[in-house]
C-alpha cells in the first residue's frame, strides 16, 4: 500500500503524519502551484488548497481542513471552498475548528461559530446534484 499526504504546508503534513503509526513511512509531498501537481491532486485544489489530502495507493481518501480560527467573517468563506469541491468530488472531509476563540484585533471579543455553518455543510452533504467521484 502506497501513503502519500499531500499537505499546503510541511508543519501541517508532519501533524498530520504522526496522527497514525500507519502513516509512518508515508511519503510527505507538499501541493505545488497549479498545474505541476499529479491530476487528482489539481482536481480537488480546483477552488483552493486544503491543508491535507490523503492519497492511498493513488486515491483521494480524505480532504482535512484544520485552523485555530473560529470559522467566522471571512475566515468561513475562505475555508468553505475546500469543503464544497471535496463535496463535489464525493470525497471525505473533516475540518477541525474552534467552536469559541477569541477575537484578535481593535474588537478583541470572544466569537462564537455561526450555527449556519453546520447547516451548510450538512445541505452540501444531503445534495444529489454532486458529481461522482473518480478517485
């Protein structure tokens, strides 16, 4: 069985190794500019880049996405993408978040995660106008 962890940063795809002693010999590869990236890695970056994608013996077996950052204001749409083509792709995805962290800036605060976000994805989830997923 081949493992490839495809990551957006080395830190990330070394956190991401050590989360299994199965991934232990898997090869770490970071995700290239677009266009020098093997097919079904520039399929699921169409959007944006995740921070993991986990290829085993040359299939996509999940998308994960990981921030420390409530997922609110921009922080939301910046992420959602990844979720949306994984969604598209038929292709696992998990995405670790806060759900209360504080603010950072002029308005320090405690924010919270909008509920909606868990009704998006759970709409993109029950949608049956997805593509199949090659991989």
């Amino acid at each position: 069985m081949k493992i490839q962890i495809y990551c957006d940063a080395l830190q990330e795809g070394e956190w991401f190794k050590g989360i299994s002693l199965n991934f232990r010999n898997a090869e770490l590869l970071e995700i290239n500019s677009r266009g020098s990236n093997p097919k079904l890695i520039e399929e699921i970056i169409e959007y944006d880049r995740p921070d993991i994608i986990l290829v085993i013996d040359k299939k996509i077996k999940i998308v994960l996405e990981k921030t420390e950052e409530v997922p609110t204001g921009h922080n939301v749409g910046q992420r959602f993408a990844r979720i949306v083509k994984s969604a598209e792709l038929r292709i696992p995805f998990i995405y670790f978040c806060p759900f209360v962290a504080m603010k950072h800036g002029k308005y320090a605060n405690r924010c919270f995660i909008n509920a909606r976000l868990f009704t998006a994805i759970e709409n993109i989830r029950h949608s049956e106008s997805s593509p199949k997923n090659d991989h």
